[in-house]
C-alpha cells in the first residue's frame, strides 16, 4: 500500500487544503493499492503561486545548468527503474516486462534527450539588423493521462524544464503514484524550489483550476478529445497558449505487395499494446478486398495468442485500467456486433479463467463498415476492426475519414510506394513497414487529434516564445561625389 499524504509545492512536502484523498485501484484486483491527496483550487494556487516566484530566476540560467538538472533527474529515474516499472504495472495493468522498458525506459530516455539536446540548442540568432531570441513561455501547466502516465509526465516536463518554464503538475487520479517518484527525484536532484510542483486531484477541479489559472501561461494537455475542448475553452479565457494531444483512430494500410503475414500480426500487436490503451494504436487494419480472408485468418490467429491475465505474471495482455474504461469498451463491442460487424474473435464476455479485475477479451471484427461506429470512434481497448479496400485511393480516402489524424501505417514491399502512400494521409505520424517509434521525432497530430507536437527538438520549441530585438543600423557615410 502506497499512502501518499502530502503534495510537493515550492521545493517542499506539503499537506493538501482539504482532507480528502482519492484512493488508487489495481485494475488487476480491484483492491485498493494506494492513496493521494485530493487537491484543491487552493492548492492551485499554492503551486502556481510558486511556480511564478520562481520563473524570473529558472528561465534566467543558462542552458547548461538546466542540462545538468535534467541529467541529475535522468540518472535519479534511471536508479528506481524498476520501482518504476512495478508500480505503473501495478497501476495501469500493462505487463511487467512491457511496463519497466517502455512505462519506466521513455522518461528515462526523456530527460536525458533534453539534456543533451541543450547542448546545441540556438536561444539567440541575429537575422539582419536583429537579435531574435527564444524564450521560456512561462509558467506551465501540465495534465497528463493515465495510459503511459510517466512518459506523459516527462514529455512535458522535460522540455519545459529545458526551456526555462517552471512547472504545476497534475497527473490522472486513476494512476498517480509514479509521479510521486519523480518528485522525490527532482527533490534529490536539488532543483530549486517552485520550479517543479505536484498537485494531484480530480479533473474537473484540480485540472480546470490549471487550466483556467490566471498565473499559469500555458497548458499542455494529454487526454481525451472532450476533456482537451474543455481545457482549450478555459485557457482562451487568459489567451493563453494551449497544447494538446488527443485521441485517434489509426488506420495501418497493407497495399497489395505486402507481407500480408508479417503487416497482419504487427498491427494486431500494435493495437493490442497496453490492452489497447494507446492513442496512436493501429485499430484499423485496411486490406485489399482480394486478400481479406487470409488476413482476416491471420488477424484472428494473433489476436488468440495474446494471453489474458495478471500483469506479473506471463500474461500479453493486461487488463483495462479502470471499470469505466471496462464498460466501455465493452459498449463499443456491443455496438460493432448491433450494426452487422462479424465478431471473429473476442466480444464483451469476462476472458476464461480470470475470476477479478478488469480484464476484457482481445477482440478482431471482420467486414467492418468504415462509417460504423467501431470504425470512426476511439475504443481505447484491445478491439480490430478489419476494412477491405478496393484499391490505393480508396484505401487512402478510408484512412483519412475520420474527425482522427494522430498516426497510422503503410505495408508495402515497394517503400517508395509506401512513402507516397504514407504522404497522402492526414495524420502526425506514419510507420513504414513497422518502422519503430523515434523519441527524437515530433510526435502529434491533425485534426481533433490536436494541436502542437511533443517529443524531439519541436517538442523544446512549444515552450518557447519569440522576441525580436531590432538594432539601429550604423550610420554609414555618404559615398564621395565622383568630380567632373
């Protein structure tokens, strides 16, 4: 049992406003495995309050002794990653193998890059007869999700930190305590105070006091497309600059050249990673008419391989993370078979063998009609939907057809045509091949799936502001009159 009785504001463990506090669930047992403070408007204010006393000063050290910051934080994280690991699998249900290399290895790699990246990061170019400067944009609010809560974290609080923003955090309540482990890191690391400061709560007050906060002078958020409308509508109230990362519906597209066997089981393991609980995950999967049965048959066999059951155990596949969550997908596998979807594999049932928790089976829909509701929303669960295509347009127009554009995949022996394939769609990100993710890329996306990017050098820039310094030009001589 993780009891945790106080949040970190102004360098400082402190004691919430209010009594309250929000108990952490195993979605794996459903038992209580830990406790947080239920923050206030009050605390709020507290951190923000902080978090602009020590702006002035943070924004004013050089780049070099922010790196040396974020490199402290780096090896601080890289020293607890296991614990890491152990307490988002037990948070968020994903494997423990899965959780310590990819839930606790990304913030590592994370605050390392932004170190580094410090190193040869331009603050000031001189354009003409101007200075042009970047500047930190302030202090900044960062909420976060529960999916790849730590990851989420460091991609916004590291490149903040970089740039000289100081920071109020708010992580999701389903799954906080893995940023409790970053603030005693930070804390260790000696990073001065009211630069970086934890409030957790509840979303709808603790999120929207950040958003809403007169002091807070920009907003990054990570979460879904309703919530991040909201966070947008409360920051236009300051004018202040809001970032955010949304939900997708990702379509992989296997042109007719492909290795149909390798593009079918890489996609299912995309969109089966983190029980489906990825934003970028592949859930669409568009094939050729002439080649659908194979890949239907081939879908299936990969969705039935992924075993069910306890995170530390040998199971693929986790559970969701929340009863909602659970509900829902279940919902949306309803809906897929009522509106004529042919349920090869999976549905809503309880897996065999799982007596508790939120476990759901790993689900493949055949003959999926793109407009259908399987088709067009976000599931966030382990569910495919198959979409045979009749040729390129049509594949692209079936990809590009939602209010979506986050990522997406091309399949095709030919990866110039890929790429051309790939350059016709809509959408932030595009896997060639099963290309693998780059943490040095910028990482977003089009459309109702949001705006700005995390990640890579365009990742620094969102917490950065420009300013032009315009200097008088010298005063030159007249040029001699040439005598006649």
């Amino acid at each position: 049992m993780q009891n945790r009785d106080q949040l970190y504001v102004d360098g400082r463990w402190t004691a919430a406003a209010g009594a309250s506090t929000i108990a952490v669930v195993s979605p794996s047992t459903e038992e209580i495995i830990g406790r947080v403070p239920e923050g206030t408007p009050a605390d709020v204010d507290a951190a923000a309050a902080a978090a602009r006393a020590a702006f002035e000063r943070w924004a004013a050290t050089a780049p070099a002794e922010r790196a040396a910051f974020l490199s402290k934080i780096h090896e601080g994280l890289k020293a607890r990653a296991d614990e890491i690991g152990r307490t988002i699998a037990a948070e968020v249900g994903m494997p423990l193998k899965l959780a310590t290399r990819i839930q606790a290895g990304s913030p590592i790699y994370t605050f390392a890059m932004y170190a580094k990246m410090l190193g040869g990061f331009a603050f000031e170019e001189r354009v003409g007869n101007s200075i042009v400067l970047r500047e930190p944009a302030g202090v900044v609010g960062a909420i976060t999700p529960w999916n790849y809560p730590l990851h989420q974290i460091a991609a916004k609080v590291a490149p903040a930190l970089a740039a000289g923003c100081t920071v109020v955090l708010k992580p999701s309540e389903i799954a906080p305590l893995n940023a409790f482990i970053l603030a005693e890191v930070v804390h260790a690391a000696g990073l001065p105070k009211g630069v970086f400061n934890l409030v957790t709560g509840y979303g709808p007050v603790v999120g929207e006091a950040i958003a809403r906060h007169p002091e807070v002078d920009m907003v990054s958020f990570t979460g879904s497309v309703r919530a991040g409308k909201r966070v947008a509508e409360l920051g236009a109230q300051h004018v202040k600059r809001v970032t955010l990362e949304l939900g997708g519906k990702s379509a992989a597209i296997v042109l007719e050249d492909a290795d149909l066997a390798q593009a079918v089981k890489s996609t299912v393991n995309a969109c089966f990673l983190n029980t489906g609980q990825t934003c970028s995950a592949h859930t669409r999967l568009l094939v050729p008419e002439s080649r659908y049965e194979e890949a239907a048959r081939l879908a299936v066999e990969a969705a039935r391989s992924f075993t069910v059951g306890d995170p530390f155990g040998d199971a693929r596949l986790g559970p969701l993370t929340s009863k909602a969550q659970l509900e829902r997908v279940r919902g949306y596998i309803a809906k897929g078979v009522a509106e004529g979807a042919q349920l090869l594999t999976g549905g809503a049932e309880r897996p065999e063998g799982v007596a508790r928790g939120w476990f759901v089976r790993p689900t493949v829909f055949g003959r999926v009609d793109p407009r259908s509701t399987i088709a067009q929303e976000e599931i966030f669960g382990p569910v495919l939907a198959i979409i045979a295509y009749r040729d390129e347009d049509d594949a692209v127009r079936i990809a590009n057809d939602t209010i979506y554009g986050l990522a997406g995949g091309v399949w095709s022996k030919d990866e110039e045509r890929a790429k051309r394939v790939a350059r016709r769609l809509r959408t932030g990100q595009v896997d060639i091949n099963g290309g693998a993710f780059n943490m040095q890329a910028p990482f977003g996306g089009y459309k109702q799936s949001g705006r700005g990017r995390e990640l890579g050098r365009p990742g620094l820039e969102e917490y950065l502001e420009y300013k032009s310094l315009q200097l008088k030009a010298e005063a030159r001589p007249e040029p001699p009159v040439p005598s006649r």
